[in-house]
C-alpha cells in the first residue's frame, strides 16, 4: 500500500516543503516502512525518511529547502523503493512515484508520463493501456523540473486519487481526502479511472478519458482513514452502515459489554452496541505512536505494536462477557494474542469477536498489504476451527452479500467491488 501527495503553489513565493510533510504525516496509516519527498523551486532537492514521517523529518530544517511544488509518498514493504522513477530526459528532470512497483516497466512508464505532459488525453491512453496489460493500478503522481505535476489514476479505479485547492493558490493531490483537508485545502474531487490532471503555473488540464472503475472493499473497512471521502463514500458512514448490517445479521445478546479493537474496530463498535442496545464501553488505551500492526513484518515489532495500541483497562474488562469488534483479520497473530492476555491477565469471561470484513483468504493481486495465502488464517483453518485456534468463545465474520449491499446504499453496484480477497470478484 502507498500514499502519495502533491503540491503545486502557483506563485514562487510558496515555500510547500513543510506542507508536503503534513500531507504525509496524514498519509502514514498508508505506509511505515518508507517515506520521501521531491521538492523543487529553483533547484530540486530529494529527501528520504523512514516509515514514520514525524521522526523522519525536523520540521524547521524543512522551512530551509525552498520549492513551491512537490510530490511525497509513504509506502509498505511491499512496494518500498520500487515505485519511485527518477530519470533525467534532455533538460529536463522527471521523479515518478506510483502507487504499485514500476521498476520493470520504467521506460513504458516514462513514454507515458512523458506524453502526458504534453497531451493529457494521449498521455492517458498510453498508461491506461500499460496499466490493463500488466494488470497493475498504475495510480501516480510526477512531477517535472520544467515547472509541471501531473496526477494519474489508472483505469481500474483501485487506488483512489483525489484532487483539492486552497483558494487560487495552491493545487493539492493525495491519495486520500484526509491529507487534503489536514493541510487546510479543500476537496475539490475525486479523479475520474483512466484519467490525468496536469497542473502547471498558468493551467489546470484534465483528460477526457474516463472509466468506471472498481472500488476496493478493504479501503472503506479498514484501510482508508475514518475522516476520509473516497468516490463520494464518507468513510465514516460506510462503516457505521456495515456495523448496521452486522447487527442485523447476528443480534448477539449474551454479553456485557462491546468493545472496539484499536483504533478501526472502535466505530463499528460503537454502532454495533447502538443499534443492539448492548454497552459499549472504551476497553484499550493507547500508549506512544500509532503502530498499524497489519502492516509490520517483524514478529516481535508487531507484538510491541499490540501491546502500544491495546493496554487493557482492567475495570473495564474484568469478569465481564466481552464481545471484540475488529476490522479485520489476517495472520490471526494479533487477535490471538489480545484475546490469550484478556482471559490470563485481565481475566475477561466469555470472550468472543466480531470480524467486520468477510474472512480473507488470498493475497491481493493488486498490492494491498496482504499476506501470502500461506500465512493468512482464514485460507488454512476451517471456518468451525477458528475459534478454538484464537481461543475465543465464539467468532462472527461479515458476509460478503453485508458488503455488497452496504456499498449500494451509495449507489455502487455490487459488480464494480474488487473482494478478490476475500475469495469474491476482480477487475481483471
């Protein structure tokens, strides 16, 4: 997974360094393992950091590297350092990032961009081409040292990209609303599948190819931020909607208490426990940074991660009949864990979860980071099994038909949602 995000002022005397960071810093739930920057002005200057944006960057040396547009992106190990193209073409200097790793296709890339510059609606051809021939969301940002951004998502529609203003002053790209709205520009909407938006100092162009696009389910249940507008979807609301669903489904009543896992699973709590007339009550406190510990490798980083994100508060929990909502689950590390410290340590009864994704069961083909089939739960345990290898009580999934039909309430049919990993349908 990535977050990219641009910046375009259209007078020189902008200085949007410290601007990308905050865009970033607003992305970073997207990616940890990497981060970077490409600012540029009268010179162009490149910055690397690690995955954590804040610790990776002093603000105040920022205000020193003068550029008054830029591009910035996060990523996830699984993409990290092989969607970045830096080349030089003439006089002129291109970095390119992309959403999905280009490291193989970096001269068809380039031809792409290259003649979206010049022409955005034969620029876009070129890349929706590429894109549907490898099969890859192509979604990028690239900026040029002839005063120039150009903002691409791919035909697909799987990576969302969206555009916003600040005034007359500012051009603003990002992969999601929430990095646009926390650097106080305003949305302005969502860019069309197949599509480009070059910006440059006296013009704003868009392309006329458009597609219908896909829409990834997993964006909406637990990727993309809470605060978040995507293709018109609150974010918020989608869950709150699916919550909905899933206390239609199973009106479990058997417990005490509904407590939401850190920090995705809390709104579905709070909407599961409204809707069923259960309590929901603030089970966890966290401790330190945000540690998104779907996206951590390292077995030990991850359970450090736990622990940060999920101190237990003991009055809460104790003796109680708990009921866990989650997002989601994939190696089952993480919830296992939770669970065995609730009922040794804290000393919960009956303790059972609520998974607010269908049960994934394959790597997404579409560089979202999912595990290998071989290390996801849900593909290898029988669905009567999984309650004994997590040691709960019971566990309760969405169906698929939940999301399907949450997705219709905003009037996106159920063919155009990509669930190929939770065993459902693909755009290719």
């Amino acid at each position: 997974m990535t977050g990219l995000f641009s910046v375009y002022a259209f007078d020189e005397t902008w200085n949007v360094s410290k601007i990308l960071y905050y865009g970033l810093l607003a992305l970073n739930h997207r990616g940890q393992a990497s981060s970077g920057m490409y600012i540029c002005g009268n010179e162009t200057k490149m910055l690397e950091g690690g995955g954590d944006v804040e610790r990776s960057y002093n603000v105040e040396k920022l205000l020193e590297i003068e550029g008054w547009y830029g591009a910035g992106w996060v990523t996830t190990p699984i993409v990290e350092g092989r969607n970045i193209v830096y080349k030089h073409q003439g006089d002129v200097e291109y970095l390119v990032v992309s959403c999905s790793p280009i490291v193989d296709i970096e001269d068809k890339i380039m031809e792409g961009v290259i003649s979206a510059f010049k022409d955005v609606d034969d620029g876009s051809e070129i890349l929706n081409e590429l894109s549907e021939k490898v099969k890859r969301p192509l979604t990028l940002i690239a900026v040029s040292s002839s005063e120039e951004v150009l903002i691409y998502r791919d035909p697909s529609g799987l990576k969302p990209m969206q555009i916003g203003a600040y005034g007359f002053d500012l051009a603003v790209a990002s992969s999601e609303s929430c990095a646009i709205e926390c650097v106080g520009a305003d949305l302005r909407a969502d860019i069309d599948p197949g599509s480009c938006v070059k910006v440059c100092k006296y013009s704003v162009e868009r392309s006329k190819s458009k597609k219908i696009g896909y829409v990834c389910a997993l964006e909406y249940i637990y990727y993309s931020r809470l605060d978040s507008t995507i293709d018109n979807i609150s974010v918020y609301r989608f869950r709150r909607e699916l919550a909905r669903r899933a206390a239609d489904r199973y009106k479990l009543k058997d417990y005490d208490i509904v407590v939401g896992i850190p920090e995705t699973g809390t709104i579905y709590a709070l909407e599961y426990a409204r809707v069923t007339g259960l309590e929901y009550y603030i089970g966890f406190v966290q401790t330190g940074r945000r540690v998104r510990s779907a996206l951590v490798e390292d077995i030990l980083e991850r359970m450090i991660g736990v622990q940060l994100k999920m101190s237990p508060i003991r009055s809460v929990l104790a003796g109680k009949n708990v009921l866990l909502i989650d997002d989601s689950i994939l190696k089952g590390v993480t919830l296992r864990s939770i669970v065995q410290y609730l009922r040794n340590r804290v000393g919960t009864c009956k303790t059972s979860v609520l998974i607010m994704s269908p049960p994934i069961v394959r790597k997404c083909p579409f560089y979202m980071e999912i595990p290998d089939e071989s290390e996801l739960i849900c593909a290898n345990v029988p669905r009567r099994e999984l309650a004994e290898v997590l040691n709960v009580d019971e566990i309760y999934f969405t169906e698929l038909e939940d999301v399907y039909e949450t997705f219709k309430i905003f009037n996106i049919d159920e063919d155009r949602v990509c669930t190929y990993c939770m065993g459902g349908r693909s755009p290719w």
